[in-house]
C-alpha cells in the first residue's frame, strides 16, 4: 500500500493590493505562510515580522516536519528577523501571527522587545497574549508591547485552522 497522502488544502492564497500596506495585507502574508505550513500537512499558522514596512522575517510551523516543538512560526521568523538584523533586539518590530501566540512563542516577543504583535485569532486555551494569559504584563518588567488581538482576517484564519483539524478528524490514517 502506498502513503496515504495528506488532506489537500482546499484553501488558496491571498493577493492582497501593494498599494494599501496595512495590516490586512501583512496579515496575509502571514495566512499565505499558514496554507504553506497546510501543504506540508503542518497545522496551518503563519507569521510575518514587518519593521519600516519591510519583510524581515516570515516562517510557518514546522513543528512535525522538524521533529522539533520549538519550530512554532513565530519562533522561527523571530529568528529570521534577528538574523538578519544582527541583533537579538529587534526593536521597533511588528509581528503579524495567524494565531494567539503560546507561552513560549509570548515570552519570546517578550525577550526580543519587539514594538508590537498583531494576532488573527484569540486562543483562550494557550494564547498567551490576553487569551489564557497575558505574558505582556508581567508585573516588574519594564518593556511593554502593543497588541491588536483579533479582528483582522480573524474568520478567514480561524476557517483555516478549523478546516485543518476536520480533515485530520475525517482522515483515519491522520495521527
Ligand atoms: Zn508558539
């Protein structure tokens, strides 16, 4: 018998127009990262880190593919964008995530002081920006974030990821 494969993505990317930079179009860019993650049969959630209007980092979940749970989206532009600014401060940043970030992707944000995070959908049973709990108020520490949690491209983000777990649901060969 050969490999069953993985649940198609019904869902195609986003085109969002050039000429309104907002935070619309960078959040589509981050869902265009999660149909990535998707056709790697990877839970669908993407991220964009956005600093002067430019593309610093962007990355989806690699988690199963890396056999590695740290390989969160986030994480993984985090990463990306420090690298690329040589410096582990990456100040005066936005970060554009499909999803609520987890505690460890939060605490991350936390620790590279970045200016702000934008996030589709609220997660109230991991999210640690707001969701669960809020990392961003930690009681003496002096750096704070902005946050936009929720309201862009939120149903067409959370579609994403719910779509994504029926199929696995309906899939008996899916873990
Ligand atoms: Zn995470």
């Amino acid at each position: 018998m050969p490999e069953p494969e993985p649940a198609q993505c019904p869902f195609e990317k986003r085109f969002p127009s050039q000429l309104a930079r907002d935070d619309s179009f960078y959040m589509s860019l981050a869902y265009n990262q999660a149909i990535d993650a998707w056709r790697e049969d990877e839970v669908p959630i993407g991220a964009v880190i956005v600093i002067g209007g430019e593309v610093v980092g962007a990355a989806h979940n690699r988690v199963e593919g890396a056999a590695d749970p740290t390989a969160h989206a986030e994480m993984l532009a985090l990463t990306q964008a420090a690298s690329r600014l040589g410096d582990w401060r990456i100040e005066g940043a936005t970060v554009y995530v499909t999803k609520e970030p987890c505690p460890m992707c939060s605490g991350a944000m936390v620790m590279s002081r970045v200016k702000r995070v934008c996030y589709a959908v609220p997660d109230p049973k991991m999210g640690c920006l707001g969701g669960a709990a809020n990392l961003n108020e930690l009681a003496r520490s002096n750096h704070r974030f902005e946050v936009t949690a929720g309201g862009v491209l939120e149903d067409e983000c959370r579609e994403l990821i719910q779509a994504f777990f029926r199929l696995k649901r309906a899939d008996p060969d899916a873990g």
